[in-house]
C-alpha cells in the first residue's frame, strides 16, 4: 500500500547546541546577523519589485490563446491495420529489479505472456493469456550474435524466451524465440512486443498514481514478499499490485490452488483495474496527461522500433475504447497427461487465432434492446422494462 510521506520541519534537521555554549558574544553574533539578513531581504525584495514593475510596463502582453489552433495530435503510424502485439513479463532480477523481487536469480525467463490484438478500427482490444506451463512447440531461432537455435517438438512455452537470453544474452534474442514460437503454433503474424519486468510494472502503476481493484477475499503470500491483503476495495501502489500478480501460492483468490492458470485470473483483473483507472484520469483524451503517462510510466519498457515510435499515435486513434470494449481470455487447456504440471492447449484455441486472424471479436457486443418511441401501446412515461422480442416468437396467452 502506499505510504504517507512524513512531513518534518527545518527544525529536525538543526544540530542542537548546548545551553552552556551560548555566550553574550554569540547573542550579538546572532542579533548582527539578523540585522544583515533583513535588511539583505528587504534589498533584494526592492530590487525585484522593482525589475518586475517595469518588465511588467515595458513588455506588451499579447493574449493569443483563444484563436491559437491546438497541438495537432501524433497520427497513428498503422492506422486501419489491426495489430498483434505480444506482452511478455519477465522475471529478471538484475538491477532495481533485484531489490523488488523476492529472491536472487540468474538468467532471465518469461513470467508472464499476453497477446494483445488492436481491431484496424481501434474501436476494440482482445487479449489473450498464454499459459507458461503449455506444452508447444518451439522453432529454430536466431540470435542477435548469429547463433542458429535448433527446433524442439514438446517443450514449455517460457523455455522459448529463456532459450533466446540465456544463448543470445539480450532482450532481442528472448524476444524473438518467444514471438517465432507463437507464430509458429498460433499462425498468427505477431506486429510488436514489449518487454515489461518487475520495474517497468511497478513504474506502470505509479505513475497513474496506483490502480483501484476489489479484493473478493482475504488474501496472504509468504513467496509474494508477505502480500497481505483484506478483502473489499482497495488502491495498490506498485510495489504492492507487482507482489498480487506475482503471486502463486498462498492463501485467498485461489492461492491455495497453486495453478498458474488462476494466477492469470488475477493479473487480467489487475490489468482491467489499470485500464479503469487509466480511463478514468482521461489519459486516451489528454493530450498532455498522456504524454506525461508515456514518458514516465512506460519509459522502463522495451518495444520493437516501430511500436516506440508510434506509443502516442497509436494510443490517441483508441479514443473510444472504454473497458467493455476490452476482452481478456486465456488459452483454454487440460492436463497434460503425462506429466500434471504441464497443460496442453484443446480446440478451442484453434477458433481463438482464427477469429484473431480476421480481426472478429472473440466475443460479440451485447446490444441492449430500445423500443421505438411513440409505438402503439407503448407509455412513454413507463419506468417498466420494455418487451423487446421480435414481432412473432411470443406465444400468446389469450385463448
């Protein structure tokens, strides 16, 4: 939780003197001295009433802002172009990192993998979770340093991104084995990713100065750095809303399951409380405040080029996006049989990447029902629902 700054005064920070140290001389000392400083305020005070008074009768002021056309607007680079774009977490504990994460490690893996898909009419996002425990297969991959990573046919899913730094040694490497690897058993083209690790999601969420999430039970987890937390509304800084997506086991909103599947229930709630909580400080439509938010929340994350290149113009074409315009599913999933520990994705994954292949939303909007006004039998003064049923699927029941 966020903590309060304690306010302290110029007085806590004075060394204290003793009571015998002070002399005649030191009083007169400090008496001069007064003397000298106010009279070097009152000085320096008229000096700059001064300067003022007269820049302010010599500049001619000219107020422009009313007919002053406002800052165009960044254009999104690939507008009317539906976009792919893969989110990967990770677990690097190197740097500020280490000093938030829970324990020491080496290497680098992916912690979590979302795929985010933009509609080409930016009216929708759809996104989906991918479990890291699936069993996949993995392509050959490359390595910034020219190294030719060979095909595996079953492997975890987060080995692709750990294969990639632990053989290349850089971001681009992990990247770019993760992003083969669900094109290859997605068929999807991926257009972008960003690289999000455990200070990027901290930076993320303060500086939309923490999110605003129900808690649906009490919740503890020694692993997560203590996560303590009470059931009902709460607001979470980052440090906190960073130890609940984390989280695996404990007690409270399935921790006691364990399962990496219901650690993406959390997250995609975390997630839908930052987009409330980013929609409702206006960042889609404020200029300014959106930039701000891009500068200071987002500068720790790593993207592709052309995605950091186009953050703003991209976010400002998805000005109509409200949170029932944002889908989160996960890949749906069994057991693997041969080992419990493992998932393996069913059929209806398959019906997911098709739909995200020609931009169709994973779940169709829910249009509420509005009877035409001034229809016969109808009050307009009515509070009652209306009956909205097509003419002719109503069985009557008059005999």
């Amino acid at each position: 939780m966020t903590q309060k700054k304690t306010s302290r005064k110029a007085s806590d920070f004075m060394r204290a003197t003793p009571a015998h140290a002070r002399t005649l001389g030191s009083h007169r000392a400090l008496r001069i001295f007064g003397m000298f400083a106010v009279a070097l305020l009152a000085l320096t005070s008229s000096v700059a009433f001064g300067v003022k008074w007269r820049t302010d009768n010599l500049v001619e002021k000219v107020d422009v802002k009313d007919i002053v056309a406002p800052p165009a607007k960044p254009k999104d680079a690939q507008a009317g172009k539906s976009l792919n774009i893969l989110v990967m977490g990770t677990d690097d504990r190197s740097g500020k990192n280490g000093e938030i994460s829970d324990k020491a490690s080496e290497g680098m893996r992916s912690d979590t993998t979302m795929l985010a898909h933009i509609s080409s009419d930016r009216s929708r996002v759809d996104v989906v979770s991918i479990p890291r425990d699936s069993m996949v297969t993995i392509p050959e991959c490359r390595t910034t340093d020219g190294k030719v990573l060979p095909a595996t046919q079953r492997a975890m899913f987060n080995s692709a991104f750990a294969r990639g730094w632990d053989n290349g040694g850089d971001i681009a490497s992990a990247a770019a084995c993760t992003i083969n690897t669900v094109q290859e058993n997605t068929g999807l083209a991926i257009d972008h990713f960003i690289v999000v690790d455990f200070a990027g999601f901290k930076n993320l969420v303060d500086s939309l100065g923490g999110i605003d999430i129900d808690i649906p039970e009490d919740m503890y987890s020694k692993k997560a750095k203590g996560l303590t937390l009470k059931a009902g509304q709460q607001t979470l800084d980052g440090t906190t809303a960073l130890q609940l997506v984390r989280a695996r086991t404990g007690t409270g909103w399935g921790l006691e399951i364990g399962s990496d599947l219901k650690r993406i229930e959390r997250q995609q709630a975390v997630l839908t409380a930052t987009i409330e909580t980013a929609l409702s400080k206006n960042l889609i439509t404020d200029l300014p405040k959106l930039t701000a938010f891009v500068s200071s929340g987002l500068a720790s994350l790593k993207t592709d080029t052309e995605l950091g290149d186009n953050l703003l113009g991209l976010a400002t074409s998805m000005t109509s996006i409200r949170t029932d315009d944002v889908t989160f599913e996960a890949v749906p999933v069994v057991d693997d049989p041969t080992n419990r520990n493992h998932v393996l994705w069913t059929v209806g994954a398959d019906e997911i990447w098709e739909k995200l292949a020609i931009d169709a939303p994973l779940k169709e909007k829910v249009e509420e029902c509005t009877p035409a006004t001034g229809s016969e039998g109808t009050d307009p003064d009515s509070t009652s629902t209306p009956d909205c049923t097509e003419p002719g699927t109503n069985e009557s029941t008059a005999d």
